[in-house]
C-alpha cells in the first residue's frame, strides 16, 4: 500500500465502500480524525501503535471544524502532516494479518485492563 499523501486520500481509503467504514462520509476534518482514532483504538492497531491516542486533543478546533473540501494546506501543513502520520501507520496496521504473538498481546493487555478476554 503507497503512503496517503494528502487528507482525501485518508477519507477515500476510510469512508463509502471502504473496508472500515461502509457507507459513510466525512463533511469535516473533525469526522476524518474520529474515524482514524477509531480505527487505531481497534485491538489490531493498538497491540503495535498508541501514539495516535492524543491527536485530537493536539490539533486546533479550527482544523478540526474545516470542511475537507475547504481544507487550507498552507495554513494548516503542519496539522495535516500529523494526521497524514498517524494515518500511514494506522491503516497499514489495521489490514495486516495478525500473528500469534499479536494475539497473546491482545489477550495480556485485556486482562490487564480486567477486559473479557473472550471478546
């Protein structure tokens, strides 16, 4: 899979008929992020990535609030390269096959958070 290198990418690769995501779209900024956080929160993406945990909190309501179609890469350049980030790393993640190893990961760390392990 090539890198996304801009924000339509990410939304093309997450939204309508996408595999993560079916039959949504996102208007906002702010939709894209949630979907991206959502999909790093997977127990697939999280047992090798965290990092993405504080990118809502790190990026201006401003941004958040713009509308993809609207989005100014000059103003926002370096937001757009923090979501951009975290995207190349989350959706290659979540489409890989998981190992052994990845699944007794998962096991460990739901039990440590006394989650139901059968889930």
């Amino acid at each position: 899979m090539s890198k996304c290198e801009n924000l339509e990418q990410v939304a093309e690769i997450l939204e309508d008929n996408g595999p993560f995501n079916p039959n949504q779209t996102f208007d906002t900024v702010e939709q894209l992020v949630d979907a991206l956080v959502d999909l790093g929160n997977t127990d697939k993406v999280f047992v090798r990535h965290d990092d993405h945990l504080g990118l809502k909190s790190d990026l201006p309501s401003d941004f958040l609030a713009t509308p993809l179609a609207e989005i100014d890469e000059e103003k926002f350049e370096s937001e757009i390269k923090a979501v951009l980030d975290q995207a190349n790393i989350i959706i290659p993640l979540s489409k890989r096959e998981l190992s052994e190893y990845d699944m007794e990961e998962i096991r460990e760390d739901k039990q440590s958070r006394g989650d139901d392990i059968d889930d």
